[in-house]
C-alpha cells in the first residue's frame, strides 16, 4: 500500500495563484527587459544622426564691431555656382570634415626650377620700396575685419567714410577680373616668382572677401591656394620657385601671408583644404627660425649669421607673414621673441628725420633721398598693437611732408606708396585725408579698360630702386587693387593715434 500526499482544494487555488503571479511577473520583466535593449540600440545607432549640422558664419554687413554674427545651416556639400568645380578640384572642398586626399600633390624629389629666376636685384633690392602689407588699424582684431569686409554693403559705406569713391570698387573688381583672366593652368600666376605673384594675387582677393566658397572668384581662389600648399608640400614647408638666394625671403613671406589669411578664413567658413594648416605651420615657424641672430632683422637666402644684417624690406615681408600666422590661432615656437627682435630692428633702421631707411646704415631707397620705407616701417609697428610709438608719429610727420604720388611722374612707387597707403589710413585724420588725395584719383585714372595697369613711372630714372613692378604686370596689378582697398581691408584708425 502506497501513501500519496494530497493538497487540500484552498492550497491547490494558492498555488495555482502564485504560478500565475510569476508568469505575468516575467512577462512583464521580459518586456521591461526588451524595452531597455531597445532603446540603448536606438541610442547607439541614431546619434549620428541627431548631432548638429555644422554652421557657416555669415559676415555682419553692420559697421558696429559688437554686430552678432548671423549663422545659416550649412549642407554636407560644398555648392559653387555657376559651375562645379573640376574634378581634381572637388577633393579638396569639404565642411568639416577631415580628408586623406589632397590636390595632386608632386613627389618632393621633383628638380627644382632654376632657370629664368631674375638676377635677385630686381626682386631684392627692388622690392625694398615697400609692399603689400598686413594692415594696420584693424589687424590685431581680425575677425571683425574679415566679417566686416565681406558685406558689399559695409564696403560701400565704408569707401564713402574714408575717403574712397564708387570708382574704387569698380576699379579693385575690373582688376580682379583680370587676374582671374590670366590665372596659369596650375593655379599660379606670372611666369617667374610665381610662389610671391601668386601670393599677391591671393591676398587681392581675400582683400575683396573673396574665398573658396565665392560665387565668381571661388574657382580661382581655391586653384592659387591649392598651387601654394602643393609647392610646400613639395619643398617641405618653403614657399619658393627656385634657388636664388634675394628673391626667396620676399615670395617665402609673401606666400606665407596669403596662407595665414587663408587659413583664417577657411576655418571660419568650416572649410577643409586639405595640408593647408600644416604648410601654413611650418612656413611660418621656418621664418622664425632663420631670423638673423645678431641683427633681429632678416637677409638674403635667410641668412642668419651674414655680415649684411638683413635689410627692412626683406624683414617687413616677414613681419606682415608672421602677423597672418599668429591669427590663425596655431601655435608658433618663439613668436612673441621674433617679434620684439624684429622690431628693434625696425626701430634702428629710421632715420633723424623720421623716414625709414633701407637698413640701419641709413640707406635710402630713393634717387631723390626720400624714404621710401617710411610706411613699411610705420605698418610694422601698427599692425603689432604699436600704433602709438613715437616711431609712428615720427614717421607720419615724415611722410605728410615729403611723400608724393604720380602715376606717370618719376614719384610712382607702387611698392612704397601700397605700404604708405595702411600705414596712413591707421593713422587717420589730416594724414590720411591729405595722403589720399594725393594718389587716389591718379591711380584710377590710369587703369586700362582689360582691368590691368601699364607700365608706371618714367622707367630706370623712378625715385625707387629696381625696375620690377614696371615690367611685371602681375606684381604691379596686385600692388594697385591692394592700394585701392585699404579703404575697407582694415579697420582704420582713428587718427593720431
């Protein structure tokens, strides 16, 4: 006989309760459970898409400095019109985003072309008269003239209060159209020191606001800057054509300028071109680096050690370059010494009467004893938060009594009289109001209807040295569209100081 344990009717509805209980309990925790999977998925996979579209700055058209910047939803594609850009060109465009491809870039053991150079006078001592500078007045704050000048509507507004005409602007537009007419098929321009013509060339557009992302010029601003970065990747961080020793301080800086403003630029407009920030690196940190040691200035080949010292042309160059590096927000070793240095160099080359001379011996670059330098100096104090240094004041008194413009007189100085042309609107006031009259109108006037500017000047007997920006059409167009928008390039000051 078997026993058999048997619930009673009450234990059995418990039992049968609680079994029910827990099925519903994990039923209910399984559904909990895949929820929970759920949503971490979700999480995971859908992020990508929920970040924020990047943005694109807009520049004010407001005079104010404090106007907010309006910002637009940009795509996740580069839109040029009215063409496309051509297929080697739109590898290098991206908002953003990081690529691993760059222009066709050459292979470094490329020969360097060492032929049809020039014989280093015409570009050395004969870009002593001055240049294109790095603004003075409103450089230091960068952003709100670059956002400042990229409004046509500023622009107009801001020609009238300084002293320029309606005909400026049609003149600086004739003029870039030209440019854009005779770019080379590479990018570049000119058909020697083509690193230095094609640096000019960048900075007149980027003078106007004109970027990669322009609607007219865009196409040809992006090919100029492309040739400059391909050329430094090619010659690891130098921005020059050939060997010659003169000329290269002048292009490696000048290229070096129209870099750091590109790159300024670019990174405001959440634009990617690729090896750009890198060649704009180490060009900038190769001038530091081959600053003459004893003299503070900079020489010939980037001596750094030669009797000559260096001369304020060549160091003004490298000034402007290092200002344009510095904005870029990337770190440079040795800056802040460089500067000083250079400055002191500055300082030593003006002259008892207050013009400043080709070097601290007291040379002057002129046949008639002015000194063409004088803006050159000023701007190279101005442009470093220095625009009241006693240099400054001296060279302007300088400058009001002894500058003068004629486009087709002897006194034509294009190179001089471009650095003349910031050095006086950041002092503002009578000087610049005098200065002005004395070339605007002039310089205009001799404009050809192609855009481009013959030949100045009455040939070798010009009060400058070298002949070079009367036979290269290139150099002495940029120098005139650089002159001719200083009204709106840089903030101006506000007058003796």
């Amino acid at each position: 006989m078997s026993l058999h344990a048997q619930l009673s009717p009450e234990a059995q509805e418990r039992l049968n309760a609680q079994r029910r209980n827990s099925t519903i309990s994990a039923i209910v925790v399984s559904f909990l459970v895949l929820v929970l999977l759920g949503l971490i998925l979700a999480f995971i996979f859908l992020e990508p898409f929920l970040k924020e579209t990047p943005v694109i700055v807009s520049y004010s058209a407001s005079v104010n400095d404090e106007d907010n910047i309006e910002q637009k939803k940009m795509t996740n594609s580069v839109e040029r019109k009215p063409s496309a850009p051509s297929s080697s060109m739109a590898k290098v465009i991206a908002a953003n985003t990081s690529s691993p491809t760059a222009v066709p870039v050459p292979e470094v053991d490329i020969p360097e072309p060492s032929t049809d150079f020039g014989d280093g006078d015409d570009f050395g001592d004969g870009w002593g008269s001055g240049g294109d500078g790095g603004g003075g007045g409103g450089f230091g704050n960068i952003p709100s003239t670059m956002r400042k000048r990229c409004s046509a509507q500023d622009r107009a507004a801001r020609l009238q209060e300084n002293g320029g005409t309606e005909q400026c602007e049609i003149a600086v537009v004739k003029g870039l159209d030209w440019l854009q007419k005779n770019q080379n098929k590479d990018g570049s321009w000119g058909n020697k020191k083509k690193a230095g013509m094609t640096g000019l060339a960048i900075l007149a557009y980027l003078g106007h606001c004109e970027t990669p992302l322009s609607e007219k010029y865009g196409e040809t601003v992006l090919k100029g800057i492309t040739y400059l970065v391909n050329l430094g990747v090619k010659k690891k961080g130098r921005l020059v054509d050939g060997n010659e020793p003169n000329p290269m301080p002048y292009e490696h800086a000048i290229a070096t300028y129209a870099l750091g403003e590109s790159t300024t630029f670019c990174k405001q407009l959440g634009l990617n071109i690729p090896k750009l920030q890198e060649i704009t690196q180490r060009a900038g940190q190769y001038i530091i680096d081959n600053q003459h040691t004893r003299s503070g200035g900079w020489d010939y080949g980037y001596s750094e050690d030669g009797k000559r010292g260096g001369d304020l042309s060549v160091t003004a160059w490298q000034i402007q370059a290092l200002k344009a590096c510095k904005h870029t927000g990337m770190d440079f070793r040795n800056m802040k010494g460089a500067i000083s240095k250079a400055l002191d160099y500055v300082a030593d080359c003006q002259h008892s009467s207050g013009g400043f001379a080709y070097n601290t011996g007291g040379k002057s670059h002129s046949k008639d004893g002015f000194y063409t330098l004088t803006g050159a100096g000023m701007l190279s104090f101005q442009m470093w938060d220095k625009e009241n240094h006693a240099a400054v004041r001296k060279g302007a008194k300088y400058a009001s009594a002894n500058a003068k413009f004629g486009y087709k007189t002897a006194d034509c100085d294009l190179y001089g009289h471009y650095y003349l042309g910031q050095a006086m609107i950041a002092r503002g006031g009578p000087e610049w109001k005098n200065y002005n009259e004395s070339f605007r109108d002039d310089l205009i006037k001799n404009q050809g209807k192609d855009g481009s500017w013959g030949k100045p000047g009455v040939g070798k007997n010009n009060n400058a040295v070298g002949a070079e920006f009367v036979e290269n059409v290139v150099y002495r167009n940029t120098l005139c569209i650089l002159m001719l928008e200083v009204y709106y390039r840089f903030l101006p000051g506000t007058g003796g100081g």
